[in-house]
C-alpha cells in the first residue's frame, strides 16, 4: 500500500496519474497547502522540502520497513521502477525518459510555476517579470513541440515523462499559451487527457480541493515563506 500525500497541484496530479495507470493499492493523505499542512512535524518528516508530493511505500522491494520518497520526479522513478511500469529496460530508452523527466523537473515546472505567480498571484503586477516567463514558457512550450514532430508521446512509449509534463500543460490558457500554436503539443495533449486513468486522476481531485479562488491568507502562506522558524543554521 501506498500513502500519497497529495494536494491539487500539477506535481500531485503526476503521482495520481501513475498510481491510476497501473492500479496500484493507495490511500490520499491530503495536505492543504493553503493552510499551511505542509508546515506539520509529521509531514515534514517525509518531506523535509514542505512541498507535496510526498509517498510512504509499507511494502518496499527490500522488505525493511517502510519508505519515504518526496520530490515528484523522484516518486515517478520509484514507482516505475518498484512497478516495472511507463520506464524503459534498455539503457537508450530509460536514458531517452529520464532526462525529458528531469527536464519537466528543472525547466517546465518551475519556469511554468513562475510564470503562475506573476500572472495570476501577485498584487503588483511587475511587466518584466511577467513578460520574462511568459516568454520562457513559449521558448518550452515550443521544445516540446519539436520534440514530439515525429513521436506519439515525449520518450517513445506513453511514459513517466509524459505523465510528468502533462499536469503543467492543463494549465496552458492560465500561462498565456493557445495550444493550436503548438500543434504536435496539442495533439500529444489530447491524446493524453483521453486516457481513463488521466480523467480517474483529475476526477478525483475535484472531491478532495472543491476551492475556486485561493484566498489572501493562503497566498500569505505559500508565497510569503522564508526561512522556517526554530531551525539554526549550521555553522
């Protein structure tokens, strides 16, 4: 059994969609980001980042108790990995998925997450830094777009990758983004968002977060932290 701890985010979609493509036993731990959950001794814990996804695996391969993971490309890893599911077996292919994991990891979320949070979040709307990550994310939105010219899904077969990068292309509209600019994106997205375990996973959001606006306390909470309180720094 798995332990998801999990909010409606774009990296807690990725995990839902992997555990619903291969009917994988879990429960949903949600923790509500907007209050500030994330901050619990407990769940820091797990996740000592304050930031979901996180999972607690009861069953590892090992046999030894109990396994915590956070970090959701280290989550997709492991649980294909523990599965044998959506990862390449052969060096070029695992290769070939990895490092399109990992480039959703350090450019497509947080270049995305940025431009979230100058368009939509802040109060003062700063002009450079919106047009700054507007920018990058159609520099991204068009690697994509070449890269799937000639390919069905990011790395070969439907994959981790794939699983990772769609979350943040939901989102497209909210980023400044008309999919029928990128049109291999599009039908690549499509493609994606007809699968039924993809429609399980964001089906079963809407019962856990039901919110339609985030409130100014949590906006207080998830964009005003900085260094967390009672913990000295090393010397």
């Amino acid at each position: 059994m798995i332990d998801l701890y999990y909010w409606t985010t774009p990296n807690g979609h990725k995990i839902t969609i992997f555990l619903e493509e291969t009917r994988l036993p879990y429960t949903i731990k949600p923790i509500d980001i907007g209050k500030g959950e994330q901050f619990a001794a407990d769940f820091l814990a797990i996740s000592p980042n304050n930031r979901i996804p996180a999972i607690v695996d009861h069953e590892p391969a090992h046999g030894k108790g109990p396994l915590s993971v956070f970090e959701s490309g280290a989550i997709l890893q492991y649980l294909a990995e523990k599965t044998g599911k959506f990862l390449p077996a052969d060096l070029r292919g695992r290769t070939d998925a990895m490092q399109w994991l990992f480039w959703q990891m350090g450019g497509l979320g947080p270049m995305l997450g940025q431009n979230h949070h100058f368009r939509n979040y802040t109060t003062e709307k700063i002009p450079y830094a919106i047009n700054r990550y507007l920018k990058e994310t159609e520099r991204l939105y068009g690697v994509l777009d070449e890269r799937l010219a000639d390919r069905t899904f990011v790395a070969g077969d439907y994959s981790i990758a794939d699983m990772a990068c769609y979350p943040w292309i939901v989102l497209h509209e909210r980023q400044g983004q008309n999919l029928d600019d990128f049109p291999n994106v599009k039908r690549w997205f499509e493609t994606i968002q007809r699968r039924a375990a993809v429609q399980r996973a964001y089906a079963l959001a809407k019962t856990i977060n039901t919110a339609t606006t985030m409130t100014e306390e949590a906006k207080l909470i998830l964009f005003g932290q900085g260094r967390r309180p009672g913990r000295p720094a090393s010397s």
